[in-house]
C-alpha cells in the first residue's frame, strides 16, 4: 500500500504592485540619503531609473543594467545597517500602501492551510521586515554576497528573478512538501511568468500590458487590486510569522527606488536637491521635464 502524501499547498504572492501599491522600499529611501549611503548624483539617477520603469515597465535588459549598477554601487555598504535602517522605519512609513485584497489572500489561504511567501527580487532587508509585519512566515528574495567584515562584496549568491522565482519556489516544494498543482501565484509583471507557470492556479494582479496578454490567452485569472488600507487599523487580525524565513541578503531592491520618493522632493522649487536636477538636465534626457 502506497504512502499517504502530506504535501499540501502554498501561495506564492510577487511583492510590488501586488501586495504593495508602490515599492516595497520606500519605507527607508530617505534614510539611506541622510545616512550617508548614497550621494545626490546617484540619487538622481536611480530616480530617472525608476521613473522610466514606472512609465515603461521593465524588461530583461533593464534589470540587468540595473543590476549591474546596483551590485557596484553597494559594494562595501554595512549590510547590517542597512538591514537596522529598514526595521527601524518600516513601520512608520509603510501605511497606507498595502493592498486591502492582498491581505485578504493571505487570510484566505490561511483558512485553507496554505503556506503563504513573499517572493520578489527585492533583498532580505527589505522583504523580510515587510513579511514579518504582514504576518507572513517564508521569503524568498534575491541574496547578495557578504564578505567576513560584513560589508556587500559587490556580488550576488541568487537573484530571485523571473527563471530563478521558478527554480526557487520549485526547490522550497521539494523541499518541505509543497504540492505545486493545488498552489497560487500572483503577480503583476511578465517577467514573472516562469513563477505563474510553476502553479496550478496562476493570477495575474494588476498585470502589466505583456502579462495581461499572456492572462488572457492561457486563460489565467486576472485581478485587479485598487484600495490600498492602513494596515495598522488591521494589525490585530494579522497574525505574527513563526518558523523560519527562506532569505538572504541583499539590498538590490532598496537602491533600485531610493530616487523615486526623493524625485518628488526635488521638484520643490529652491531645494538642494532641486538645484542637482536642474544641474543634470541635459545629461539625463527627461530629468525634470
């Protein structure tokens, strides 16, 4: 007689514009200015970074440009204070930008006793404070190299990035008993279709124009999220995470959108930022246009 299978199933929930209204990490952008980690040259032009992605969305091309950047720009950054930086704000600026339908997933699948992930390309300092908050237990982000002093070695050990969210989530169902068929996954991006196409109930939430196609043609559900709440008013029916979180390091995710909340300080006529945008126009096409 066969062996009865306790596998069971899980939802696997991408992070931006899927669960957050805006990225994930804005919650510390200003901090990691104020502290020293970025200067207002950079700032400038990770916020015309973002802004093109928010206006066009992102491709293989882009990320691995961004990548590239990224990786040499937090070469040598104390990991560990980037990481108490993001606790340390997180709460405080993080309502109102969580999806009420997004926290409403989580406690129907909890209903249900589904393991529930966050699963992006952001880093662990990023993702695993957020989950911690939302009440989520398991992670998996994009892991970032730490040399023995504790600083970014400038190289990534996984980029929890379309192909690699697939490969991941795969090896995570081997791994503790996740039956993959009887499992969601939702995100709003195209380049997240190898994560969609590793469950049996894929959702396109917010989807981009590529993934709304891809939605629509394959017949995958498509949702659209649209009120974000203050998660505060809701903290006493979210509960706390409990076992371990797959994780690693990483502050990709976090210097990818510092610019985006600190573009829309600059616009302030007279500030010292806004004296930087007017002194880059015309060597990034579009700044301040």
């Amino acid at each position: 007689m066969a062996a009865q299978t306790t596998a069971r199933g899980a939802a696997f929930f991408d992070l931006d514009k899927t669960v957050v209204a805006k990225s994930s990490t804005l919650a510390f952008s200003r901090e990691l200015y104020r502290e020293g980690f970025i200067t207002p040259s950079v700032v400038l032009k990770t916020a015309y970074a973002q802004l093109s992605y928010q206006l066009l969305g992102a491709n293989e091309e882009k990320m691995e440009r961004s990548r590239e950047s990224l990786l040499e720009l937090t070469r040598g950054w104390d990991a560990e204070r980037v990481k108490r930086l993001v606790r340390e704000t997180m709460q405080e600026v993080i309502d109102p930008l969580i999806y009420e339908e997004a926290l409403d997933l989580f406690a129907e699948h909890r209903r249900a006793g589904r393991r529930l992930y966050l699963v992006s390309s952001a880093g662990e300092e990023v993702v695993r404070p957020l989950a911690e908050y939302l009440g989520v237990p398991h992670v998996i982000a994009t892991r970032m190299a730490v040399d023995d002093e504790g600083r970014y070695a400038g190289e990534l050990e996984f980029y929890a990035y379309a192909e690699g969210k697939a490969e991941a989530i795969t090896a995570e169902a081997a791994a503790v008993g996740i039956d993959l068929a009887a499992s969601y996954a939702y995100s709003d991006s195209v380049t997240d279709v190898p994560m969609l196409e590793a469950v049996g109930h894929p959702v396109a939430v917010n989807p981009d124009r590529e993934l709304r196609a891809v939605a629509l043609e394959r017949g995958w559900e498509v949702r659209d999220f649209t009120r974000p709440v203050a998660l505060r008013s809701r903290l006493a029916t979210v509960p706390r995470p409990s076992g371990e979180v797959l994780a690693g390091a990483g502050a990709l995710g976090a210097v990818a959108v510092t610019g985006w909340l600190l573009y829309l300080r600059w616009r302030r006529p007279g500030s010292a930022l806004g004296k930087a945008t007017s002194a880059a126009r015309g060597v990034l096409p579009g700044v301040g246009r």
